[in-house]
C-alpha cells in the first residue's frame, strides 16, 4: 500500500542542520493497523509529515501503490488516498457535526445525497446518532470531537487513516476506545491505519509497532 525506500528528511533549525530521518525503509500493509511509538524529536512526526506529503524527502523516495507520492496533486493524495486524523481533532468551528464530516466530499465533488447518507452511516458507527448532526462542535466531548474526525477522514474513501497522537487530548476510557475503532477499520473495512503514539496501552491494540529513536527505524525495540 506505502512503501518507504531509505528515507531521509533534514532542515535548518537555529542555523544547525537537523536530521529529523534518516534512511527509513518500511512498509504499510493494507488491512493493517500500525503504531509508531519514541521519545520526542525521535522523529515519530516528521515520518507521519512525510507519509501525508506534507513535506518532500531530502532523499529517498515514497510510494503509494507503486507510484512516487509527489506525482499525485498533493491536495487529492490527501483527500483521496491518505487521510490525516488530528490530535487537536481541527472540526470547523462555524459547521454542525454533519457539516464538519461533509466537507471533504464537497471537494471531492461526491454526490450530495450519496455522500450524506454515508456520513450518517459513518457517524452510527462511531455511536453519534442523529441527535448528534446539528450539534456544534463546541457542544461535544474530546472523545465525540475525536469520532467525527475519524468520521470525517472514512467518508473520503480514503483507504489509508494517519493519525497523529489521537488520544493525546482524551482519557483512558476514551483513548481505548478510539483504539478499537482503528482495530475495527483495519481488520473489518481492511483500511491501513498508521498512529504516532506515546502510550504503550493504545500501541498494544496495533497489529504492528515501529519503534523510532534519533530519527532511526529500530530494528530491536530494546535499543530504545
């Protein structure tokens, strides 16, 4: 599904150059629900950066399907094949929860009424029902905030989720919950899931743990 071919992305931080990856190479199963876990600055973010194209590799190259990420227009590759779920949950403030898990396929050009009805089936699956559409997101908890943004990313289509550090703002029951519904669109819908995060608890429900540090993809988690 992703393939990453010895990987590297540098800047300039305060006139120091800063390898924030170095030579990764890895691979993103369909159906497959991975967690990337290391201390701060080990790298965990700019790989997720990277993966979403919002940055380009100093070296190396990304893969989706078999093809270079950078051929697609950025804007569909992020609507329609890899889909990022925010920590801060990033819901517009001015839409209803049925607005806000819309949006993307308005610029997707899907069909209004089709598209409705899936994001009404997108929210019962998560447990929001219909007295949930109109509320604002100013009216729901952390973990509600956090389903519709699930919902929001499953309505494009989009059969890669990225999230990063989802259940950074949520509490235990919460963050556990959201863990398995990333279990369920793995093994059920068979979408490729890939978490950035630094709780060992969400990171035992993933099928798979890449352990990050200085920027390395480490072959031995004792290493950490």
């Amino acid at each position: 599904m992703i393939e990453l071919r010895n990987v590297s992305y540098s800047y300039i931080g305060k006139n120091v150059r800063v390898d924030a990856v170095k030579s990764i190479s890895c691979h993103f199963e369909k159906g497959k629900f991975y967690a990337l876990m290391g201390p701060s600055g080990s790298g965990k973010s700019t790989l997720m950066q990277l993966i979403n194209a919002l940055v380009q590799p100093t070296q190396g190259s990304i893969l989706y399907q078999g093809k270079p990420i950078e051929t697609f227009r950025p804007n569909e590759y992020r609507l329609k094949y890899v889909s990022l779920i925010h920590q801060n949950f990033c819901l517009l403030p001015f839409l209803n929860v049925l607005e806000n898990v819309l949006y993307p396929t308005s610029l997707l050009k899907i069909n209004k009424q089709e598209a409705r009805i899936q994001a009404i089936k997108q929210l019962e699956t998560l447990g929001l029902d219909a007295t949930y559409h109109k509320r604002m997101p100013s009216m729901l908890s952390g973990g509600e905030q956090q389903r519709v943004a699930i919902a929001r990313a499953m309505c494009t289509g989009a059969p890669v989720l990225t999230a990063d550090e989802p259940t950074g703002n949520l509490d235990s029951e919460n963050a556990r919950h959201i863990a398995s519904i990333f279990s369920h669109l793995a093994h059920e819908e068979k979408k490729t899931i890939i978490m950035v995060t630094h709780d060992p608890e969400m990171a035992k429900q993933a099928d798979i743990v890449l352990h990050l540090k200085d920027g390395k993809l480490l072959l031995n988690p004792s290493d950490m």
